[in-house]
C-alpha cells in the first residue's frame, strides 16, 4: 500500500466553521492531489500540488484552499464550510509522467456538515 | 473542455465476462486508467494504457484506441468480489499533470 495517511478520517462540523484535512506521505512523491468523490459526479479535483509551495487549482476549487510547506504534507482547508462541501476527500499522490502518472489514493476523509 | 463518459451500471453473471466501456474527449492526452474501488473504500489502480491496444493482466484486460478516444476494460471469469465501481480516468497534460475521472460504472454480479 502507498504510504499515503489522512486525517482525520471522520469528521462532522457546523456550518460557517474552517475545517484544515490533512495528508501525510512517505513515498517522496512530487505530485499530491485533493478530490473530493459525491454521487452522481465521480472523483472532481480540487487541488494538486506539484512541488513544495506550487499549487494550482482543479475543477472544483471554489471554497477551498490548500498549502504545501514540506514535501511529505499536503493540507486543504475549508475557510468557511457549507453543507454542500459535505463529501468525502481523498487525498492521492502520484510521481507525474506518463505511467508514473499513475495515482494512488489515502483511505479518505469523511467530512459531514451540519 | 475534458469528458468521460461510462455506463452508470452493469450486471453480470459470476463466471461470464463483462466489458465496460469508457469515452472520452480531453486535451492534453497522456494515458489512460481504469481503477476499481469498493464501497467505502478508496480507488485501488488496476491498468494503464498509452498506446492503443491491449494491454492484459491477469482476469483483467484494457484495451485503448487513441483515435476514436476509446477505451474498454474487460473481466473475465468473473467472481463475486469483482462487484465494485470501475472508474475511467484520463492523464492530461496541460501545464501540469493532472488525472481526470469518469463518474464511474458500478458492478453487479450475481451468483
């Protein structure tokens, strides 16, 4: 399994309150993504990260915001969270290139908001 | 604009073989991936392509064709653990390498 840790794994918030997920790796991988996976849509990206400090937005990134000050942490934050960003987030990690594009997931977070 | 498309669901018969088609329009190309993933559970990677053809592993073949902006993953000797999602996903490349995914077409097999 890859290296891959999230936390926390459950998690239920009020609305308007910030909530930071966190994802942990030990692969060294350059690549870290944030998805967020609801019924009907599939896995949408929020944000990925390609190297220490450089993000770049996916297709769902309204809401969210994300950091990357050390390689092995990619965090993403909700500044003010809202019902609809109730889901669950995955966090996943890949080398970049080619196969080495292939992704590989952490088990997911469980974010409800109330 | 980047599109997948796939069946939303499929049933088979355990022991038959099913094959689950996937289409796609993406700029950017640079491979494409099937995953399979279990409820409540995260996607697990299953095949790769990037030229067309066909590419078998094991109870588990893909086939792509870059041309048509096509793709099939195909089970054999179907068990009851293969019921699952399989998702179509596609590599772009566009400033940044990034994975795309298909909503997914979810598995039934019966005994």
């Amino acid at each position: 399994d890859a290296g891959i840790t999230q936390s926390p794994r459950h998690k239920v918030t009020e609305t308007g309150t910030p909530v930071t997920l966190r994802c942990h790796q030990t692969e060294n991988h350059r690549y870290m993504y944030w998805y967020r996976q609801d019924p009907g849509h599939g896995l949408r990206l929020i944000h990925y990260s390609y190297g220490v400090k450089d993000t770049d937005k996916g297709e769902v990134s309204d809401g969210y915001s994300v950091s990357r000050s050390k390689t092995e942490d990619f965090l993403l934050t909700l500044e003010s969270a809202t019902s609809s960003q109730t889901s669950v987030y995955f966090c996943a990690i890949s080398e970049g290139r080619g196969s080495g594009n292939t992704i590989y997931f952490g088990e997911g977070s469980w974010l409800t908001v109330v | 604009g980047q599109n997948i498309d796939q069946p939303t669901e499929m049933t088979a018969t355990e022991g038959a073989i099913v094959q689950i088609n996937c289409t796609y329009q993406t700029s950017g190309f640079n491979g494409l991936f099937w995953y399979q993933q279990h409820a409540g559970e995260a996607p697990t990677f299953l095949s790769y392509n990037v030229l067309d053809g066909l590419e078998e592993k094991g109870r588990f073949s893909s086939f792509l064709s870059r041309s048509k902006g096509y793709s099939y993953l195909l089970l054999k000797e179907l068990q009851m653990k293969d019921s699952a999602s399989y998702l179509c996903a596609v590599g772009v490349n566009t400033g940044g390498f990034k994975t795309i995914f298909g909503a997914g077409t979810r598995l039934f097999v019966k005994a």
